[in-house]
C-alpha cells in the first residue's frame, strides 16, 4: 500500500493545493459579497479534504478492476440518470439532483463522466492498437456514450451532455481512428454546424416559439445571444455582457482581493460556480488569470506524460478522457466569460464551488494516479 501511495504524482498533488487555496480564496470573496454563500469556501475545504481522502482509496485500488466491471458501473450510471428524471430536483431549470440534505445534493451527470471515459476505454482497449473498425468499434463506442448523452439532454442539460462527446472524440484521437473516418467526421460536423447556424437564423422565430413551449427557453436565449448577439434581448445578453465588463475592468493587477465592483453590486450571476472566473479576473487581473491557467496547464502536461508511461493502453485512453474532459471546462468556462464561448452552466475545474463536482474529479486524478501506481505490475505480467 505504502509503495502505490509513494507513487502518486506530488506535482499534481501539489497543483490540488493550489486550486484548493485558489478556490477557497475566491469563494471568501464571493461570500463576503453575498451572505448566502458566505460559508461556501468552508464547505469547499470540507469537500477538497474528503476528496483527497476518494483521491487516496482510487489510488489504491487496480485501475483494471475497474475495467473489468466496466458494465456493471455503466448500468448504475445509467439507472441513476434514469432515476433522476422521475425523482429529482429541478436547479436552474434542470432536473438533475438528487436533493440528499437542505444543503447536499448529488448530480449523477458529473459521475457519468468517469463512467463514460471507463466504458469507452475498455471498449477501444480490445484492439490493442489497431485500427478501430466502424462496425465492430465505433458504432458500439457511440451507442454507449449516446444513451447518457440523451438521457442527460432532455433533463435538460446541454453543457454536461456536450462534455460527454468531447471525451470520446478526445479518446478516439488517440485511438487509432483511421485518416478517412476523421475526414469524414470533420466534414459532417462542419456540415451540421453550418447547416444549423443556417437554420437557425432562418426560422429564429418559429424556434424561440418552440422552445418556450417546451420549457427549454434557457437554451434558444443561450445559442442566439452568440450566434446573433444583436438580436438577443437585454436579459439574453445580461450575464455575458456584465462577465466581460468585470474581467475587463480587471486589467493587469485587479482591483484587489474583496474589492470586485461587480462581484460587489451583484451584477454577474453565479459568481460561486460558473462565473467565478469573473472574480478572479476583475480582483486579481490578467496576472491573476495567467497563473491560473498556467496551474491547469502544469496539470494537462503533468498528465499526459503519465499517459505516456502507460504500458497499458487502456490507462493511456483513460488518461487522455480525463484531460479531454478538463481542457473543454477550462476553455468553454473562461471562454464564455470573455464572450468567445456561449454561456451553458459549465464550471470551473477544481476551483468553482460543487461538492458533486469536485469529488468527482478527485476521483479522476486518483484514477489517474492508480494507472500511473500499477504500470509496473502490468510490465511484469505482460
């Protein structure tokens, strides 16, 4: 036991501290604006501690065991978006918490991530590194990620649904996928976005009509505050407009810790989860920025040299799931705070407040250290 915990990555643990103090500070100040948050970053130390103790017992265990009861873990993922649906509560407009306490609640979307990367990596691990065959492996690979795709789309949940299909298309790179699949996938996803940003403006009326009529307003308001701004109502265009002012007005120091004017007057919703990035930009500048993007650079690198070491190349995809899965976060959080991205309730790595959240990535980087703990014996039984 003691020999797999010496294994761990202590620069990565070492960047857990960091986006511990980081977010704990930020929550602080989040919370000395806001009284109902003002216990967040307490919270969130409580939930960073029991993470690192998930982090511990996933490093411990045979990542392969895992694998080999892949199924069984991607049915209880996929009961529980099932289970949500009928006995859920609605946050936001989607009903995808289990509400355990007043103040506890468990979203199976965020677990269904780890699930979705473990089911995907055994499935392209039966090739051992040969080309991956459309019948035989990609339709099977879609099938198993789709259901939870829908599942949590029609919750609805647009942003964690995405993050599913950005890591299988992350572990499919490195997959082996041959050149012409590629192409031909290149080209139909370019063909779609073409073919519904087209659409979209054409019939914008008729689809806000229908999306009022389904309760699924959030979402039209969301796409046509970015793919046509101008036409976006003032409420549409409220959160990602004041975001942008408040990382702008940041500059290259910020105002200082506490003294946020929007953070302060409340203008940027959501500025302990999605928006939290806001704080940081306009208290602590693009200085402050910079250094957190460099911490999560330091972690993307750190992981993919681990993934390198693998001579298993299930753990590689599992790995390369895990980084997918953080990079698009990172990029669509910061990115639609800044207005290149288009707002959908993704939160912050490590950082934005969320016990489900957070735990669920402890377990990932405890699955990554438990890849990285049991190469050895993989070498020496292969």
């Amino acid at each position: 036991m003691i020999n797999k915990l010496k294994k761990m990555d202590v620069g990565i643990l070492t960047l857990l501290v960091c986006f511990m103090a980081i977010s704990a500070v930020l929550l602080y100040s989040v919370g000395d604006a806001d009284p109902d948050y003002a216990s967040a970053y307490k919270k969130t130390l409580v939930f960073y501690a029991l993470g690192f103790g998930v982090l511990i017992v996933m490093t411990l265990i045979d990542y392969r065991i895992i694998l080999k009861f892949w199924i069984y873990i991607y049915a209880v993922g996929v009961i529980l978006l099932v289970a949500v649906q009928f006995f859920g509560s609605t946050v936001n407009g989607a009903t995808g918490w289990f509400k355990i306490t007043e103040s506890l609640s468990f979203q199976p979307a965020e677990a269904v991530k780890m699930v979705v990367i473990i089911s995907v990596a055994f499935m392209m691990g039966r090739r051992q590194g040969e080309k991956l065959q459309v019948l035989k492996d990609l339709i099977p690979i879609a099938a198993v990620a789709g259901l939870p795709f829908l599942l949590v789309v029609t919750q609805p949940d647009l942003g964690n649904a995405i993050i599913y299909l950005v890591i299988v298309l992350g572990m499919l790179w490195i997959g082996n996928v041959k050149y012409t699949h590629v192409l031909i996938g290149l080209v139909v996803v370019v063909g779609s976005l073409t073919l519904f940003v087209t659409l979209f403006k054409t019939y914008n009326v008729e689809i806000k009509e229908y999306a009022k009529q389904h309760d699924v307003s959030h979402w039209y308001q969301r796409i046509n505050t970015y793919i046509d701004p101008e036409s976006a109502d003032k409420n549409a265009r409220y959160q990602s407009q004041n975001a942008r002012i408040a990382v702008g007005s940041g500059g290259l120091t910020g105002d200082g810790f506490l003294e946020g004017d929007s953070k302060n007057r409340g203008v940027v919703p959501y500025t302990y989860s999605d928006s939290i990035f806001t704080v940081i930009g306009e208290e602590f500048g693009f200085q402050g920025s910079a250094v957190l993007l460099l911490l999560y650079f330091l972690l993307i690198y750190r992981m993919i040299m681990i993934a390198f070491q693998c001579f298993d190349l299930r753990g590689s995809f599992i790995i390369i799931g895990v980084v997918s899965m953080y990079v698009f976060q990172v990029f669509q959080n910061v990115g639609m705070m800044i207005g290149i991205m288009p707002i959908t309730g993704i939160t912050l790595p490590f950082v934005s407040y969320g016990g489900t959240s957070l735990l669920l990535n402890m377990m990932c980087i405890g699955l990554v250290f438990s890849i990285k703990a049991h190469q050895e014996r993989y070498q020496l039984e292969n």
